[in-house]
C-alpha cells in the first residue's frame, strides 16, 4: 500500500516532474533529503517507472486520432504474439489493450490526417494475416484526457 506522503508526492510528479528535488520538497513540507530518498525508492520500487514529456498532438502535426476495435480469427499463442509484436513496433499505436467483450483488442492510433490514417490501415492492419474485422471510431473531439493516476491529497 502506497502511504499517504507518497500519494501526494506522485500526484505531484505527475503534475510536474520538471522541478527541482527543493521545490517539490518545499511544495510538500518535506526536506530536501528526505523528499530525494522517497523519490529514489519509488522509482526502486518501480513505481515511478519513467518521466516523460507531454505532447500538444495536434500542435505537433497528429490532427486526427481513433480507436480501432479489432478481431482476430485466430488466438493460438504464436499468431497473437505476432500480431502484438507488429502493433508494439508501429509509432502510430499509441495505447493497446486485450480485451473482453465484441474486439479482442483496443488501439488508440494517431496520425496527420485521414489521409496517412486510410494509409495505416491499407499498409499495415489489413496486412495483418489472420484479422478477422477492424471498426474505427474516429476521435471528433477529446473531453478529458490525463495520463496521471487520481492520487488525492
């Protein structure tokens, strides 16, 4: 279980991981020293897996964005292995989830345009061997969107 020191110092790096190890103990009432070795074990603990920079898409030219509901014919253990392993390496798939229910897998995709996302469909899932059926949902607009987990304070 997470103690309630380190609920509030991840929501924290979730917010801004960009300031110092003293404005963060500050922010949080702790010292420096002691804020430093609770970042340190979290990030041991594998908690704290990664820092990462958010992205305005559509400032950065992936206007348009889908989630792609998909089915598979087959589900032996190699033909699954491949298929994930073909929508792990592809940039355009940015989240990939199993799932229960009428897919088996949920993507989120990203691109410029219709354009390049026809192109992503035509060159590589209809390419895919053994799909059985793909239905997109374009994105017309995105109500919430957080990447952080709702630690409260």
């Amino acid at each position: 279980m997470i103690e309630p020191q380190d609920r509030r110092l991840l929501r924290e790096l979730q917010r801004d991981s960009r300031r110092s190890n003293q404005q963060l103990a500050d922010e949080l009432g702790m010292s420096p020293s002691a804020c430093w070795r609770r970042v340190h074990a979290l990030e041991q603990a594998g908690i704290v897996t990664r820092y990462a920079a958010l992205v305005d898409r559509d400032k950065a030219g992936f206007a348009t964005s889908a989630i792609l509901h998909v089915s598979l014919d087959r589900h032996d253990e190699k033909f699954v292995a491949g298929f994930v392993a073909r929508v792990r390496r592809r940039p355009e798939v940015l989240e990939c989830f199993a799932t229960t229910g009428d897919a088996d897998y949920h993507l989120r995709v990203v691109v410029a345009d219709m354009a390049a996302y026809n192109r992503f469909l035509d060159e590589f899932m209809f390419k895919i061997p053994g799909l059985r059926h793909v239905r997109t949902n374009v994105i017309l607009k995105e109500i919430k969107y957080d990447i952080a987990l709702p630690f409260e304070g």
